[in-house]
C-alpha cells in the first residue's frame, strides 16, 4: 500500500505532465504565429544537434542513477551511493564543456556542411549553453526520481521553470528579440531550474552518505559500467532515431518542414502523458521490488497500471484522428500540411501506449541488453526508411518510418517480457 501510494497514486506527478504538456501545447501556438515555421524549424533542428551531442556526456551512467539510487538506499549502501552520484556529475560536467566547445568551435562546418543550414551559425552559441544546462539538470532529476522524491522536482520543472521561460520569452520576443528572445528565456529558466534542482538534492540525500562535495572512496563497479554500457548504446540509437527525420528534412527540404514536423510531434507530446507519468515513478519501485524479488507485487502494478494508461489514452487519440486537420490550423494556414503526418504518428503511439512500461521493467529488472539490441535493431530500420521514404514523400515518409520504429519495437519488446515471466 505505502508503494502504491508513493506510485501510481502520486497526482503531483500526474498533473505537473498534463500542465506542462497542456502549456506548452498554448506556447507552441505562440510560437509558432509569432516566429512562423521557418523559425521553429531552426529551434528544433538545433535541439537535435543538442540532443545528439548529449547521447555521451554522462557515459550511460546518468540513466542508471534511478535504479542504483534507489537500490543502494534501499540496502543502505550509502558509500557506493556516494561514488556512484559524485563520478556521474563529474563525468558528465567534464563531457558537457567539451561538447559546448565542440558546438562553438565548429559552428561554421556544423551549420553549413552536415545540416545544410547556415542561417543556424548565428545561434550555436546559445545551443552550446543549453546543452551544459540540460545536461546537469537532467541528472539531477534523474536522482530525485531514485530517492523517490517527484512532488518538489515536479514543482521546480512543470510549475517553475516552464512559465518563467514561458513568461521570459513572451517579453523578448515582443522586444524584437525572436528567435533570440526563444534562446535567452530557456537560459534563463534553466539556471533557476539547476540551482533548485541542486539544492533539493542537498536537503534529501541520506544523513548517511558522505557529502556529495568529498572525494570518493569506491569506484564504478563492473555491474554499473555494464549497465551504463548498455544505456550508452540505447543512447546512441535512441537521438538517432528520433532526431533522424530532421535531419534527413532539413538536408532534403527546407526549415519549414522541419517547423511542421516539429508542431505534429508537440500535439503528439499529449498522448503518453499518463504513461510518462507512470514511468517516473514507477522505475525505483520496480528497481526496488527487483531487489526484493516481490515480483508478485510488481506483476500487479504492471498489469493494473497499464490498464489504466490504455484507458485514459485511447479517447485523445480517436479526438486528435477526427481533427487532425481542425488541431493543425490552429497553428495556421502553413501547417496544415502536417495533418496526414500526424495521423501516422497517432497509429503509432497507439501501439507505444498499449505496450504500457515494457521497456521500464525490462530495463530495471537487468534485461537491458534486451532492450539495447530491440533498440539497435529498430534504430537501423527507422534511420533505413527515413533516408528511403523522406526524399519521395517528405513528411508522409517521417510517418510512415517513425510507424515501423514503433511496431517493430512494441512486438520484440512484448516478447522478451513474456519470455522472461516479468508480468
């Protein structure tokens, strides 16, 4: 009851998704009538690169911090909690600053050669900020969730940096800033966002451990870096498959194509809102209840929770398929020709929400070679088609690839977690 109670019964956690996905659903509209597509294409082409540069700053620790956090708490492991938090911040600090050089130094060959945009030169310097940024901010997060504290972390990123960058944005933008103005107010939002995430860490990590600021006693063990091994490759493939379809549109089309696309995959954000939200809490209980070997417990969880997921997800998804043409005019006139596209996307994730935390479990429960090869193989035949089918059928081919990804991935997955008697 207290696990059930601290997991899928957690409406914090619930509400800041649905709050910052309803928002940022407002924003994008924002956004969208005042830079236009052309502009929100730079912005999301430029977060690819981010997010591809990202794949390596933590060395695949950062996504084993929920479950050895909440493992080493839970057998009171204090000493290797220590080493394994310390090692994974000074990682991917070191990694961070040299990606940003990275960015910087060779904006030009980044911008005119591999993406085939130039007007991205000029804001390169902002995406190597936000880079360093995300980086430490996601790992902070990643070790609130271990220590199964969500309310404070969801209170510092859905209800404080989102409307500060949200506000921050609206008065540069109207400044004349743009694009700029775009940049600026994620930096902004960001470093508040760090510092209380920081800050937070500091009040709830156990009286037992040593200080985070002294040196460590143990290093990574053969069990973490095998882990952050598999979690390095998932990272590897996973950027490349999501943010592939950008960057064969923007070597192929233009910017515009990109902005649609980038508005088709916000409205999209709306459907797994309640399987994120399951997935943020439910990681160190299944971690926890691994350690345990309770599987009884975590069988029931599993099968309720993904009941439920199904059923609060379904309705969105048959509203969004009846007014794909109605959401994307909204926008305006230019994005209306992401509607066919957003109806691939939809039939996608409803193959993604009817396989309900698979790839959680099999992660948590030391399957993650698993679903490392599952992701590596899905990864190729997204990135195969994307190259294939975008040049002949431009965003209709991004749907058609993105619809493969997921089949193939929610097929192979389902099967190694019934072959392995998890649920």
């Amino acid at each position: 009851d207290c696990l059930l109670s601290r997991g899928l019964g957690d409406v914090y956690k619930r509400q800041g998704t649905i709050f910052s996905v309803f928002i940022g659903f407002l924003f994008k509209i924002f956004l969208a009538r005042e830079l236009g597509a052309d502009m929100l294409g730079l912005f999301a082409l430029g977060m690819s690169i981010v997010s591809l540069l990202s794949i390596f700053l933590s060395l695949g620790l950062g996504n084993g911090l929920v479950k050895y956090v909440s493992k080493y708490v839970a057998k009171k492991n204090y000493i290797q909690l220590h080493t394994y938090i310390r090692k994974t911040i000074e990682i991917t600090l070191l990694m961070s600053v040299i990606a940003a050089f990275i960015l910087i130094y060779y904006k030009d060959f980044i911008s005119s050669n591999l993406v085939k945009t130039a007007s991205l030169n000029g804001y390169m310097s902002y995406f190597a900020v936000l880079l360093i940024f995300n980086a430490l901010i996601s790992i902070f997060d990643h070790i609130i969730r271990g220590l199964q504290e969500v309310k404070k972390s969801v209170l510092i990123g859905h209800f404080i940096r989102l409307p500060l960058k949200i506000m921050v944005c609206y008065l540069l933008i109207h400044l004349g800033f743009n694009l700029e103005g775009y940049l600026l107010a994620e930096i902004v939002a960001s470093i508040l966002a760090l510092f209380l995430l920081f800050k937070l860490i500091l009040e709830i990590l156990p009286n037992e451990m040593r200080s985070i600021f002294k040196n460590s006693k143990t290093a990574i063990s053969k069990e973490e870096r095998k882990f952050g091994n598999n979690m390095l490759i998932l990272n590897i493939v996973g950027p490349l498959s999501s943010h592939a379809d950008k960057i064969t549109l923007a070597y192929f089309f233009t910017e515009n194509e990109i902005g649609v696309n980038a508005i088709c995959l916000t409205i999209i954000a709306f459907i797994p809102t309640v399987l994120i939200s399951v997935n943020s809490i439910f990681a160190p209980i299944i971690s926890e209840l691994h350690t345990k070997n309770n599987n009884r417990l975590l069988k029931y969880y599993y099968q309720n929770s993904s009941k439920y997921i199904f059923i609060l997800t379904y309705p969105l998804i048959i509203f969004l398929a009846f007014f794909s043409e109605n959401v994307m005019n909204i926008f305006g006139q230019d994005f209306l020709i992401g509607s066919n596209l957003l109806l691939l996307l939809l039939v996608g994730e409803l193959f993604n929400i009817s396989s309900g935390s698979v790839g959680i479990i099999l992660n948590m429960c030391g399957f993650d070679t698993i679903t490392r090869n599952v992701n590596v193989l899905c990864s190729i035949i997204v990135v195969f088609f994307y190259i294939l089918l975008i040049p002949l059928y431009g965003l209709i081919g991004v749907g058609i690839g993105r619809l493969m990804y997921v089949a193939v991935s929610y097929t192979h997955l389902r099967a190694h977690e019934t072959r392995g008697n998890l649920v």
